[in-house]
C-alpha cells in the first residue's frame, strides 16, 4: 500500500531515498500527483500543478509522466 505525504517538507525528506518520481496529472481536477518510488514503498504526495512544477523542476532524479 502506498503511504501518503501531507507535506512538501515530508516529500523533500523523502526525496532522498527515492529512485524515480512518476508524475500523474488528474484530469477536470485541479490535483497534481507524485509518486516517489524508494527500493521498499512507493508515496504518494497530492499538490497543485504550479507547485507541481517548481518541486519536478528542482528534481535530480528520473521523472517519468504517467
């Protein structure tokens, strides 16, 4: 099961361990998923599309669209 990060202070923690972040766009909604996927879960973290943009932007590990 997926475990879900409230913050972005959680995800930018959580960032270290992870491998690729997926990005999904939820479409006719104004929510921006992030998947970071680590050797033993994967978290998720729900956001805007502008903020979206600045964390995936400052990212130096894989992004993948999904």
């Amino acid at each position: 099961m997926p475990e879900e990060l409230k913050t972005k202070e959680e995800f930018m923690a959580t960032l270290s361990l992870a491998s690729i972040c997926y990005v999904k766009r939820v479409k006719n909604s104004d929510i921006v998923k992030l998947k970071l996927r680590t050797k033993k879960k994967l978290y998720t973290f729900k956001t805007t599309p502008e903020d979206a943009n600045k964390i995936v932007s400052s990212l130096n590990i894989p992004v993948e669209e999904v």
